[in-house]
C-alpha cells in the first residue's frame, strides 16, 4: 500500500500543500532546519490513525485537516479523510466506507509508530538506554524497534510472581511458614477451645415447668387484649364517621321535606334548555333595541336601505378584500419608481464616468449602434497592434544593443594599432649579419670564446624576432576578427532599421483602423487603444442595462393603469350608493381628484368601510328578528300549544323555577347516596373493620330506622345500629376512652409476662447448649478458610511464574530463527561483512544481546559496540522485522543515518532502494551526500524541496545545491 497523494489543509507549519503523484518506491524531502521535516513526519505518523490529544503535535490554525488518496498493491484505491481529533474517515473510490484494519491488515497504531517509522530522536536515545543499569533498558534499545519490546518485560514480571508467591507460602508452601503461619496457630487454639467448652451441661426441669404456666397465662391475656384492641378500633371509627352519619340524618330529613314540589317531568336537558331560552330572549331584545336606536340615525325607509346595501354588498367587500393587495401593489410600484428613478441615475453617472466627454451620456448612448461594430474584428486589430508595438521594441532594444556594440569595436580599432612587421625582419637579418661576421672573425682569434658568444648573440636574435614577431602577428588576427564583426553589425544595423520601417509603416496603417472603432464608440481621437475592449464590454453591459430599465419603467406604468381603472370603477360604484340613500359618504368624489393614488385609495377605503358598516348592520338586525321568531317557537313548544304569547315570559319563569325546585331535589338525593355510599365503602373496604363488627355484640335500641328493619346482616347496619345506642358524640368518645385504658393495662402485664418467659427460655438455651462451643467452630472456620484462600493464591502465582518462563524461552528461539538471522544478514551488508551474526542468550539478564564478528569474535554486550554500529544494529532489527509485516506499508526515515560513515551509509542506501520495491519510503533529510548517494544508486526517486512549509518539486542537483549552503 502507498500514498498516492496527500493534501494538508491545515496542520501546524503546513497550510494549503498538495503533494500529487507521489512515487510509490522512494519520495526524498529534502529541507533545512526548521523547513517542517518533523512536523511533516508527525502528519505521516498519525494520518491513518488520527491524532493525538496529549499535545504532541503542533497546534492547527482554525481546525486539523488532513486528505490522502491510498493505493493498495491490487491497485484498490480509498479516499481517506481526518478532520479535528476525529477517526479518520475511509471511502472506496465507489464512495463505500471502509475500515482501516482491512487495509493495514489489523496493524494497531502503537505498532505502525514503532516499526515504520525510524528517526533521528529515536537513535540519538539509543547510546543513553544503552548505557542504563537495567538489563531489560538495554535489550529494549534494540527489539523496540522489532516490535517484540514486550519480550524485555517477561523475566521481571516471572520474578514479581515467583516473590509473590514466596512472600505467602515460601520457596515449598509449608503451612507453618511466611502469611501461612498465623492461620495455622489459630486453628490449633480452636480446637483446644472447643474440646473444654464440651465438658459444660447441666439439668433445667425446674425453669422448664415454671415456664409452661407463665406461657398458658399470656394466652389468656392475649385472648383479652384482641377483645379490647377490636372494640377500641370499632368506637374510633365511630369516633371518626360520627359527623357523617349526622348529616346523612339531616339530609334524610330534607328529602322527606321536599318530595312534594319533585316534577316527574324533570330532565337536566330541559332545565339547561330553559335557562338558555330565557337568557337568549333577554339578550335578542337587548340587541334588537340596540340595532333599532342605530338604524334610526338613518333616514329612510329600513326595507329600502337593506335592499340597496345588500344588492352592492359582493361590490363593497371584494373592493375592501383586495386592499391589502392594492396597497402592497402600491408600495412595490412606488419603490420600483424610486428604484428605477436611482437605477437610471448610477447608469448616467457610469456613463459620465465611462466618457468624461458626454454632455449628454443616455442621448449618447442611445446613438452608439454596437450591433454594427464587428467586436472579433477590434480584438484582431487591437492584437495586432499590440504584437507589432512589441516588434518594433524589440528590434528597437536589439539596434540600440547593436550600436553600442559598434561604437565599442570602432573605439578599440582606433585604439589598438599593429606593428612593423618589415621593421622586425630587418632588424634581424641585420643582427644575424653582424653576427656571422663575429663568427668568422673568431677563426682569426679566440676561436671558443668567440663561439660561444656568437652562438649567445643566436640565442637571444631567435628571442627577439619570437617575441616581437608573433605579438605582430597576434595584434593583426585580432584587427582582423573585429572587422569582420564590425562589418556584420553594419549589416544588421541596416536591416533592423528597414524592419523597423516596415513595423511603423503597419503601425500606422493599424492604428488608422482603430482610430475608427474610436470614433464609432463615441471617443476621441488619439484615445488609448488598450481601453478599447474593456471601454467596448462595459459600454455592452451598460446599453443592456439601460434597455431592461426602460423595460421596467413601462411595465410601472401598466400597472399603475390598471390600479386608477379599478379606483375610478369603484368609486362610481359608491357615488350611485350615496345618491340613492342620501348618506352624504361619497359627495363630489369624482369632481375631486387626489393628489396621489395612495390618497385616493385611502378615501375610497374608508367611504367602503362605512358602507360595509352600514351593510352588516342592516344585516343583523335582520338577523336577530329571525333569530327572536325562532326562539319563541322553540319556547312554545316546551311549554305546550296552548300558551298565550303575551304571557311568554311568565309562563317560562314558572317553569324554569319547578325544574329548579326538582333539581335541588335530586341533587341532595345524589349527596345522600353518595355520602351512604362512601360510608359503606369505608366498612367493607376492610377484612378488619367486617371481622370485628361481626365480633360485637350490639344491643337494641329505642331508635328505629328503615335501614334497620331488615336483618342486621350487613357491615352498614351493625354500625348504624352502634350509632343509635349512643346518643351524641360525646358518648362516642367516653367508650373509646375507656376501652382505651383498659386496653393499655392489659398490654403492660402482656409485656411484663413475655420479658419473663424470654429469661426463662434464654437460661434454659444456656443451659441446653454452650456458647463456647460454637464460638470456638467459628473461629476454627474463619481460620480454614483464610489459610485456604492464601494456599489458592499461592498456587496461581507459581503457575504463572512456570508459564512465563516458558513463553520466555519460546519468544527468544522465535526471535533468533525468525528475527535475528534475516537482521544479521542485512547488518553484514552494511558494515561490509564486519558483523556476521546475532544472537541472545538463554537468560535474557544474564547474556543481554551478542553480535559476532567476521573474525570470529563475540562481543556479549551491546555496551562493547560503536554509536553508530548501534544504530545499524537496530536498523538491521527493524529492516527485518518490517519485511515481514503483511501489506507492504509505507515507511518514514527522519535523518536516520547522521551517525553513519560514507561506506556504511552507501550500503545502507542500497538496502533501502532494494526495500523501496516493494515499500513506499520517506527520506527526510538535511545532507545532501544522503542525496547523492541515492542518485547514483536508483532513479526510482521523487525529489521535494520543503522550505518553511511549501512543498515543492525539484532536481537532485537542485536539491543538493539548496542543502549545501548553510542558512
């Protein structure tokens, strides 16, 4: 799996970069200090995973934002998304969610940070765990990497076990011995306790008949205090229901009373029926002679003022409906006409500032005719011009250049004069003359001494002509170069001049052209051409914009027409009202006109809201005679055909008083009931309160009632009954009172009676059984069950120490065979077969961690080696370890070989660029040899510059160069 690419919105340093197209074998980021390579390693960490709380990372501007396209090696791709602290969301390339463990293949985060990612932090920690007291700190310097840290954990935690088990029951677990001890003493004191507390027991005849007759008096007594506790509960809820039966007499007495003035047409409906006649018939008269004294302000016949209100009636309301429309209509009219009224002001004003040169810039615009200027045309043209200009300054820039260059060589011609190259000669043929003749005379002479001088003099002619001669020579190549280019300036300098000609000559010829698209967009001559296609767009967008205002204002006045013809229709509507009825609502409207149409619409609104008034009031007076015909109808009926009218109202207050009368009747009927019910309720609501009136015995009284002529069987007789042998309530109380002592004196010689029978019996418990005894199982218990808790214990901490153990010994022949053996081969390679294997001991405390070397030589500790072959050591372990993970996920390396010399790092690029095949890796660095080495080695590399935030992509040449200079 690799990343294919990635965006980082917003995370720390980085705001706003894409990095697209990523290579899927090696992408190298190179950046000086503080460019952002930690922050950008921190992105990569946590972007599957999402990030951390704890402040480990750099804080975001507004909010974390991360974007990443994924590419599995089945070439799947997934879209994935980190917002905030959130999970990171997943989709498919079909817009599917998916689950990162199905693309890591369940890696967890903790393992992912641990193996794949290799830093320069995370070395430099190395020399100091190293060097730690701990054995566990050592080897955890090299197997964090591995992901197999936990390992380093066994021997301390199988040494916390095997002490906890030690601490409870000693190396052998004898009872005796350790936490066993004080459990094992207290059973041994138990039971000798026991056996002494069994020797104790004694007889209790003469306790036992003393309290057989104490118990057969409480049972007497018992039978008496149940008497007592039944009669004292009966006369409290005497006590209590007294005033209830008292107004249940009362009521009695009142509905004996009242049975004569019982109606037995009685029903609620009628009573409600005639209460709301005669409220009706009040009320409709009040009304009628309210309605009346109105209509009499009006003079007129009433039929005549109904009959014309009405007929116009639909007229009036639909006229006073459509107010609100009208005036909204109104409203928006007018705000369009002050919108509109604005709207053609700006367009003058971006007119006159379009043209300064316009008196009247709408005439003006109206006589530009756009339709008849070929707009592609001007754009050819004005492209032109443009080209040629640039032409023109070109070759302008060019002869300038060449003049200089002219002036220069014709300066140099003047200034650099030749030699006599016939001076030269003759001066050495004269020389070589003399010379010979000096030879020859030495024959005559000093043969030797002349020989030598004259071949001295050779020498020093060959000098002279050497010299002299070719500095001539020399002087004559370079006159004769720069004539040749003076020549070949001139040449140039004479055709630019003619281009230049010909470039004016089309200029002109263009710029007469556009002098005439000038003219017809209304502006002067000599204007600027560059203007023209924006002055031509905004001239286009204005002259649009002043035929859809001229739209708009004639779309105004057709409806401001069509609400006059509606004012106008209406208000001949209530003219022909106000003449026929003579109420003076509409005089001489028409004659009059308002200012404005919001006035007028004013008016005639509120002359349309008195005629609407007069309407409904005509309307309900109507409205309540029917009504008042209706009611006395319905009156005559409930109380029968041969009532008189005139009457009508006495008869119904006769009627309604007997309805009311019968009512009472019934309502104190209903109390009674309910109130005899609710007592009888009370009664039977309880087994109890049944059970102890059956229990009484109830004497006769003098008193008769109905309800006691039947047989006193129910719970309601009896206690009616009960009632009529008291006469008040006092008599009620004083029996309760009484009962009440006597019940309380009974209840003391129970209590006194059962404190002496439970002395008895606990002297006889005593005596029946000792207490120590059972004290002595107790604690006997209490002490096995402890020593067995402590022995469990004990047996679980030996196990686990045992398991351990043998995990221990199964992990480190795991991590050899499967670890270990690839490691070593891949650190031969980059210490160049110095370090041939490595391995562990049996004891992890005892042995640590060994490597050998290619001599033969076993270095037991890590302690004995190098910084830097530490490092390669654990990068070795980790290379390893990171090959066997399934899928081939991407790796992060932050300057992980500063440590390293230039023949260990070769090789160690070499290992990464053969890992890179089937592994995306990151190569943050600072050091540019890293660079070249990976340049020589593969080209299957992406190059990044990252300065100070921005990604960008670059040569490694570049790259190197950036890196090299210091900041």
């Amino acid at each position: 799996m690799y990343l294919k690419n990635l965006y980082i919105r917003d995370f720390g340093i980085f705001n706003n970069q894409h990095l697209q197209q990523l290579s899927k074998n090696i992408v190298l980021i190179g950046g000086k200090n503080r460019a952002g390579k930690s922050t950008f390693l921190k992105v990569l960490r946590f972007l599957a995973y999402g990030l951390p709380q704890d402040g480990s990372i750099p804080p975001a501007k507004n909010q974390y934002y991360l974007e990443a396209d994924l590419v599995t090696k089945t070439g799947k791709g997934y879209n994935l998304n980190l917002t905030g602290f959130a999970r990171p969301e997943i989709f498919t390339e079909n817009g599917v969610k998916a689950e990162l463990e199905n693309i890591y293949n369940g890696l967890d985060q903790l393992s992912y940070q641990q193996l794949f990612t290799i830093t320069l932090d995370e070395l430099q920690q190395l020399d100091k765990v190293v060097k730690g007291k701990k054995t566990r700190k050592r080897l955890y310097s090299i197997l964090l990497g591995a992901g197999l840290s936990e390992l380093t954990k066994v021997p301390s935690l199988a040494d916390k076990y095997f002490k906890t088990a030690q601490n409870i029951g000693g190396k052998l677990g004898d009872p005796s011995v350790a936490n066993f001890k004080p459990y094992y003493h207290a059973i041994k004191a138990a039971q000798k306790k026991k056996q002494t507390a069994l020797q104790e027991i004694n007889t209790f005849q003469e306790k036992q008949q003393l309290l057989t007759d104490n118990e057969t008096e409480l049972i007497n007594l018992e039978k008496n205090i149940n008497q007592l506790e039944k009669e004292e509960f009966i006369f409290d809820l005497l006590k209590n229901n007294y005033p209830v039966i008292e107004e249940l007499e009362k009521l009695k007495l009142k509905l004996k009373q009242q049975e004569k003035d019982v109606s037995q047409d009685f029903s609620s409906e009628k009573l409600n029926k005639a209460i709301n006649y005669k409220e009706d018939l009040t009320d409709l008269e009040k009304q009628l002679t309210a309605k009346k004294s109105q209509l009499n302000n009006f003079t007129g016949d009433i039929s005549a003022l109904k009959s014309t209100l009405l007929t116009n009636k639909s007229s009036v309301r639909s006229f006073l409906n459509r107010q609100e429309l009208r005036e909204e209509k109104l409203s928006q009219i007018l705000q369009n006409e002050n919108k509109l009224k604005q709207e053609f002001n700006d367009l003058k004003i971006k007119l006159q500032d379009l043209n300064t040169n316009w008196t009247d810039p709408l005439l003006e615009l109206t006589k530009i005719e756009l339709d008849l200027i070929n707009q592609q045309q001007l754009k050819s043209k004005l492209t032109l011009h443009k080209n040629l200009a640039d032409q023109l300054q070109e070759l302008q820039q060019e002869n300038s250049i060449k003049q200089e260059r002219l002036e220069v060589l014709q300066k140099q011609l003047l200034d650099f004069a030749g030699g006599d190259k016939k001076s030269i000669l003759r001066n050495t043929y004269l020389l070589l003359l003399i010379t010979t003749l000096i030879g020859a005379g030495g024959f005559l002479t000093n043969f030797y001494l002349l020989s030598y001088f004259s071949l001295l003099l050779f020498f020093l002619i060959f000098i002279y002509y050497n010299s002299n001669y070719k500095e001539i020579i020399n002087k004559e190549k370079i006159i004769s170069d720069w004539k040749l280019e003076q020549s070949d300036l001139q040449h140039r300098i004479t055709k630019i001049e003619h281009e230049v000609d010909q470039i004016t000559a089309n200029i002109n010829k263009v710029e007469a052209d556009l002098e005439q698209f000038n003219l017809k967009l209304g502006l002067k001559e000599n204007e600027s051409f560059a203007l023209l296609p924006e002055y031509f767009n905004q001239l286009q967008d204005l002259k649009h914009k002043n035929k859809n205002l001229k739209l708009e204002k004639m779309e105004l006045r057709t409806k401001k027409a069509e609400i006059t013809a509606e004012l106008n229709d209406f208000a001949k509507k209530l003219s022909q009202i106000d003449q026929q009825l003579n109420f003076s609502l509409f005089d001489n409207y028409s004659a009059s006109r308002k200012p404005s149409l919001s006035q007028e619409q004013t008016e005639l609104y509120k002359a349309a809201v008195s005629c609407k008034d007069l309407i409904l009031l005509a309307e309900e007076y109507e409205q309540l005679l029917v009504r008042k015909e209706n009611l006395v109808t319905d009156i005559v009926k409930i109380l029968g055909d041969s009532t008189a009218k005139k009457n009508l109202k006495a008869d119904l207050d006769n009627y309604l008083l007997n309805l009311q009368l019968t009512e009472q009747y019934l309502k104190l009927k209903t109390d009674y009931e309910h109130k005899k019910q609710q007592l009888e309720h009370t009664l039977t609501a309880s087994d109890k309160i049944k059970d102890f009136l059956n229990d009484i015995q109830i004497s006769q009284s003098n008193e008769t009632d109905e309800d006691l002529l039947f047989s006193q069987e129910t719970a309601y007789q009896k206690f009616i009954a009960i009632f009529y042998n008291y006469s008040s309530a006092t008599a009620v109380n004083k029996k309760y009172e009484e009962c009440s002592q006597e019940l309380a004196i009974c209840k003391q010689k129970k209590k006194e009676l059962a404190d002496k029978i439970t002395t008895l019996r606990n002297k006889l418990t005593e005596l029946a059984d000792s207490a120590a005894i059972e004290t002595a199982q107790q604690e006997l218990n209490q002490a096995r069950n402890h020593l067995k808790k402590l022995a469990e214990q004990y047996a679980l901490n030996k196990s686990i120490y045992f398991l351990l153990n043998k995990l221990r010994s199964q992990m480190i022949t795991k991590a050899e065979k499967e670890l270990l053996e690839p490691a070593a081969n891949i650190l031969a390679r980059i210490t160049d077969n110095e370090y041939q294997a490595i391995a562990t001991g049996a004891e992890l405390d005892a042995t640590e961690f060994k490597t050998t070397l290619a001599d033969g030589t076993v270095q037991a500790s890590v302690n004995n080696l190098s910084r830097g072959t530490l490092e390669q050591l654990f990068l070795a372990v980790r290379i390893s370890r990171i090959k066997e993970i399934s899928p081939a996920l991407p790796i992060i390396l932050d300057d992980s070989f500063v440590n390293f010399d230039r023949s260990h790092l070769y090789h160690t690029a070499e290992i990464i660029s053969e890992l890179a095949v089937d592994h995306q890796i990151f190569i943050l660095t600072c050091h540019p040899h890293l660079i070249k080495f990976i340049q020589k080695i593969t080209n299957q590399v992406q190059y990044w510059q990252l300065e100070k935030g921005q990604f960008n992509l670059s040569k490694p040449e570049a790259l190197i160069k950036h890196l090299s200079y210091s900041d």
